[in-house]
C-alpha cells in the first residue's frame, strides 16, 4: 500500500510543471482573445456612432482603454474615454509584455475611423511561455490573431 502511495506521489509531482506551463498558456490564449475583441468592439463604435474610437495601450496602469475622438479646430484632437463597461480591458498581469506597433514604429494608440477604416497597426503579447500577435488590416478594420511560432521569431 505505502509503494502504491509513493508511486502516486511521485506521478503527481511530475505532472505539476506541466499543469502549471497549461495554466499560463491558457491565461495568455485567454487575455489575447479579450485584446482582439476590444479591436472589434472600437471598430464597431466607431461605426455605429459615426466618430472615430482610439484603441489605447495605457501602461501605467497595464490596461486597454477605448476613447472616442473628435477633431476640435482650434484645439485639435480631444479624446474622451468610453464610459461603456466593456470599453475598457482587465488590468494584465506584470508577466505579461505588451507591444503595440503601426507602420513599424512603437505606438501607444490605435484609431478605428467612422468609414470603417484603421491606421495598421500590429500588437504582440508574450508572457515567457509563448506569444500572440494581432495584426489590423488598415482597409478593412479586420483582426487577425494567430500563434507566434519559433519560426515566426525568425522571419
């Protein structure tokens, strides 16, 4: 009985690692599909309310907001953030990084315009145990969301 209990012990201990490196995969999968979603829900904003939404990476606080944008002439652009619940991502986690570019170049922002348009813009997250990359199509607003592979890294 005590040789069946230590051969249990020792299965479970090496199942540990492997259940915990799930775990972060799964809460990585998890926060990239709800970053993506904000996309698709500024773009639609943006849309049905005829203004242009600003998806925006705020890093101080590691989160995603969404404010709308309308364009003053004599004070230029002014933001106002959407009061909509869902207007507003979960605070990541430190192990996670966040990388926002558009044509290349870092970027904190990206605008989803009324005609249903986007600036391109592409984001990577990562959390050491593998990455995400979202890619904007700038004609069509369209998201795409796909696994970064080693090969990926590469290129």
């Amino acid at each position: 009985m005590i040789f069946v209990a230590v051969v249990l012990v020792l299965l479970m201990l090496g199942a540990a690692p492997s259940f915990t490196n799930n775990a972060r995969r799964l809460r990585l999968e998890t926060t990239a599909f709800d970053l993506v979603q904000l996309m698709r829900y500024a773009n639609e904003m943006a849309i049905s309310q005829s203004s242009d939404v600003v998806w925006v990476w705020d890093d101080n606080n590691r989160q995603v907001v969404l404010e709308t944008q309308v364009e003053d002439p004599l004070l230029g652009p002014i933001r106002t953030q959407l009061s909509d619940k869902r207007a507003k991502s979960k605070r990541l986690s430190d192990e996670y990084q966040l990388t926002l570019t558009s044509d290349d170049v870092d970027a904190e922002d990206v605008t989803f315009f009324a005609d249903g348009t986007s600036e391109p813009a592409e984001w990577v997250l990562t959390n050491g145990k593998g990455s995400y990359r979202a890619e904007v199509d700038r004609y069509t607003s369209q998201v795409s969301l796909k696994v970064v592979t080693a090969e990926d890294d590469d290129a």
